[in-house]
C-alpha cells in the first residue's frame, strides 16, 4: 500500500519535470532567486504560459513564490530536484555514447 502510493507520488512528481519550459526554468533557478520578468526574457514565452509552468512546479513543491511589492520572485524549493535533471542528463549521456560505439563496432563489421 505504502509502496503503490509512493510509486504514484514518484511518477507524479517526474511528469512534473517532464516539459522543456519546466526544465528550462528550473535551469535558470539554479543560481538563485529571479523574478518573473526575469524568467519571461531568459525563456521568450508568453507570460501566460509561463505562469501556468511556474503554478505546475509551485503545486509540486518543487518552487516557492514571494511577493515584493509588484514583482513575484521564485526560487528552487528543494535544490535535490536539480540533481535529479543531471542524473537523467548523465543517464541520456550514457545512452547516446553506448549508441555511438554500437555504430562504429556496427560499421567496422560492414567493412569486412
């Protein structure tokens, strides 16, 4: 029981890193706190959509918000989500290369 709702809880929280904008932004967190005038020139999308992605990731806990005065700033929430993206990175790495030498080893094999 506690495994299934675990289970659901990690596939829920991995679909919400599952959109480019979404990983973009967290890219751009990174460093620290950036307001949302910030985020809109750094990702060139509408503000609209941008807040949508931004309420994806806040409803996830993955990102909190503060107001100071007119502007909304956001910062990563918890920074282990960070390495969650570079593990996935590393792991596509690692594909692509195993790829790569199975094309050459595929090749030299054609030469022969």
């Amino acid at each position: 029981m506690v495994e299934d709702i675990l289970t659901r809880l990690t596939a829920e929280f991995l679909k919400t890193l599952s959109h480019p904008v979404r990983i973009r932004i967290l890219r751009m967190l990174t460093p620290g706190e950036l307001c949302v005038c910030e985020l809109i020139t750094g990702i060139d999308i509408e503000q609209s959509n941008l807040s949508q992605h931004l309420s994806v990731l806040k409803k996830q806990g993955i990102i909190e918000s503060r107001k100071e005065g007119t502007k909304v700033f956001y910062r990563i929430l918890h920074p282990s989500v960070l390495e969650v993206i570079k593990a996935t990175e590393k792991t596509i790495g690692d594909q692509l290369n195993e790829s790569q030498s199975l094309l050459k080893q595929l090749k030299k094999g054609d030469g022969n």
